[in-house]
C-alpha cells in the first residue's frame, strides 16, 4: 500500500456513530458535499439485465453530481467481473490498488412479473467493514426512478445524510409564444408541462407536501396566481385581484400563502387562504414595493424584498408584518431571497457590475458569501431540502440552465440541457 493512499484513507476513514435512528450504524465521516470528496468504486451491476447499463450510468451520474464522490477510473479495477457482491465473496485488499475508500457493489434482476430488483452493498474499505445495504423492487417502467434511489442510499450509507435524488424542480420555460411551466428530474429528465396555454406562465413554486404547485400566468390578461394540484392534474385560480397577484409562497404547514398584490397600484404584501384565496392580512404599506416573500423553516418569519430604504435590500419580518429587520447593506439591488431548510441562512440575488450573481448570508446579516461571479447571470436560487445545496438559473453557457451549487460554492454542475430555463423550485423529497 503506497504512501499517498495511506493518507486518503487516514483522512477519510474515521468512523463515528450514525446520526440516524439505527442503532449500531456507522458512516466514513466526511463533512460536507464539494470539498473533499471520497474516493469511490463503483463497479458495473451484476446482472444481464437490457437496463443494466443505463442503470449504472445514472447511478454513477447521481454520485459525480452531488459532490460527495471522487468515482474512480473502471479501468483500474483488478477484481475479476463477476466477483459477488456481498460480504466474504470478494476481497477488500482488490480495492486498495485502486485506491478507494468506499465501495458500492449493485445486482440487478428481471424478476418473473416483470419487476425489477436492485440490490447494493456498501463498504468502508480501509476499515473492511460493511456499512449498509438495502433491496428494492419497482415496476420495470420506473428503473430510472429506482437508480436515483440506490444513489441515495449509498450517499446515507457513507455519509449518513440523505441525497436529493427523490427531488424535483419546477421551472418557467422560454416557449415561441411565451413561458410554460413544468416539472423535471433532479438530473434533468423525466420532463413534464404542467401549463399549455401559450401565454407567459412565471415563478412556480412548491406546495409543502411536493404535491402542489403555485405559479402567476397572464392567461386571462392580468398577471393572476394559480395553483396546479399535481396528483388530480387540475390547475384553479386562486387570486384575481386587480394588478399583481405573483409570490404564491405557502407557509410550511400549507394553511396560508404570502404573495404580493397591488389593488392600490403600490406592490405589498399580503397572507391569503390557500384554498380560496380569501385575504387574510396585509404585511407590508411602505411607499416602495415589497416583493418575493419566502417563510422561514418554522413559520414564525417571512423574509422578502424592499424598496423602504431607497434601494432594494433584504428584510424579515413576523407573520403579521410586525418585527420588521433589516438583512442587507451591501449593493444597491438585492432580490429573491429563499431561507435555508436549517433557518440560519438566506440565499438572495445581488446585481454586481450589470450582472446577477448568488449569495448567501445569515439571517442577521453577517458572514455574507458571493457563490457565483464572472459567470453569466445567475438568478432564482432555491435550497435543496437537506439544505446541502442551492439551485439557480444561470446563462454561463450562453443560455439559461438550471445550475446547482453546495453551499459553498466549491462545487458547481449543470442538471438541464436545452436552454430557456428560469424560476428553478426545489421540490421537497417526493415519495410519488
């Protein structure tokens, strides 16, 4: 064993107890996703199913894009193809050459009704121990689904933090006629419309359950909000009011919405009823608009956009508009600011030199980071829901993607192909 693996396996395998609720699990402690990633093998699926290498493919895609991973070279591998892949049927010291320090080993079976059985095992090499493994069973039409969710269990099993395969994103989409909304895989398939009225469709956002979207269209000529119930496939309008009717941000157990409307022509915000959109209360009478609210983890703040101060900078307040602080100073226009699944952080937008860039701050506005910059313009971040991660838009390619980030920008990748996408919402972890 040479020097330099001795000091990865050092580094990277130090084993302490599980912060998940079973009893005795352990994990390769590795902090965080983007910095110093875990060399893994990941060898093809046993199996002689068509699926096969397609499955290892998306598998192996998942692990590159969360950031947790270094994936070693296959071509390394000196362990005989069709080793097993279960404990005493093969040998940790094959997986020292190629240095790695985690190892997941996958089977995948065509069952007799047409199911489809996977089954991974992972391993802490270094330590020549087993951390995990799991079997599941899906119909054979959502294989890509069930490969998203071994990439899953092997980031729990190294890492004992969920991985955000079982997300996806909302999005406004560039159309000839205007914008439509639509869903999309975490990795950027499995695309869906949810509108196609031809008009300019805008900001959808996440019900608290994933079963939900709230969206603006101007379909009926006034920009108008509306809610799109993903399991009926149906989509009603909820606010109409004269002028503006754009925000839609449930709070976390869905009983209110916080939008912004201008019955008066000045853009404040309000709380609606998300079901009838009865008003509930206004929030904000400031002479300068007041927009994009988002809520806090536990309801109890909402953070949104001001123009009290001359320019527009980042504020919260109480749910009844009480409490108001003050977040930003720095810059002359801050906007789309999203609150962290842990409530400590604010991912917002700053306009720097013409150009739009991510950052993120904590909620008294300290320790402000600049995530993006001399990469195109990069707007409407979103949180994943394990907080590890920030989506947004960015056009560095030349034309609008949806880019994703850890949190501190050390790891940047690009999910979608295809251009004109805008408004990225993370999902929460969908079990549908």
């Amino acid at each position: 064993m040479n020097r330099s693996f001795l000091f990865i396996a050092m580094f990277f395998a130090l084993i302490v107890p599980s912060q998940s609720p079973a009893a005795g699990a352990i994990h390769i402690y590795v902090g965080a996703p983007g910095r110093n990633k875990v060399p893994i093998a990941i060898p093809k699926a046993a199996s002689g199913h068509p699926r096969a290498a397609e499955f290892y493919e998306v598998v192996s895609r998942d692990l590159r894009l969360s950031g947790w991973f270094e994936l070693l070279d296959p071509a390394a591998f000196i362990e005989p193809i069709g080793t097993g892949i279960r404990p005493g049927q093969f040998k940790y010291e094959d997986w020292d050459v190629p240095g790695a320090v985690a190892l997941a080993k996958m089977a995948l079976e065509q069952k007799s009704d047409g199911q489809i059985r996977a089954e991974v095992w992972v391993y802490d090499v270094p330590g020549r121990r087993r951390l995990g493994a799991t079997a599941l069973t899906v119909s054979a039409s959502s294989w890509r689904s069930l490969a998203h969710r071994l990439a899953n269990e092997i980031i729990y099993q190294i890492t004992g933090q969920k991985g955000p395969f079982n997300t996806r994103f909302s999005y406004a989409r560039r159309t000839k006629t205007g914008k439509e909304i639509g869903i999309v895989d975490f990795d950027g398939y499995g695309q869906k419309g949810i509108t196609s009225n031809g008009s300019i469709n805008i900001k959808p956002i996440w019900g608290p359950k994933g079963k939900a979207l709230s969206f603006t269209s101007y379909r009926e000529g006034n920009p108008d909000l509306y809610v799109a119930d993903l399991v009926a496939g149906k989509i009603r309008r909820v606010s109409n009011r004269m002028g503006i009717n754009i925000g839609g941000a449930w709070n976390p157990d869905g009983s209110q919405m916080a939008l912004t409307l201008s019955p008066d022509g000045n853009p404040d915000i309000y709380t609606i009823d998300p079901v009838s959109g009865r008003k509930i209360k206004r929030l904000t009478s400031s002479p300068g608009i007041d927009v994009a609210p988002s809520w806090s983890p536990d309801g109890r703040r909402i953070v949104y956009v001001s123009e009290r101060s001359g320019g527009a900078q980042i504020y919260t307040m109480n749910p009844d508009g009480s409490g108001v602080k003050r977040v930003t100073f720095q810059g002359s226009f801050n906007t789309d600011p999203v609150w962290s699944p842990n409530g400590n952080k604010i991912a917002f937008v700053g306009r720097n030199g013409g150009r739009f860039d991510v950052f993120v701050v904590n909620i008294d506005g300290t320790g402000m980071m600049r995530l993006t910059q001399d990469m195109g313009d990069n707007e409407d971040p979103s949180w994943s829901p394990d907080g590890n991660y920030i989506a947004f838009s960015s056009t560095r390619t030349g034309s609008a993607e949806i880019w994703m980030t850890t949190v501190d920008g050390h790891h940047q990748v690009q999910l979608t192909k295809g251009g004109g996408y805008l408004n990225p919402n993370w999902s929460p972890s969908l079990e549908w």
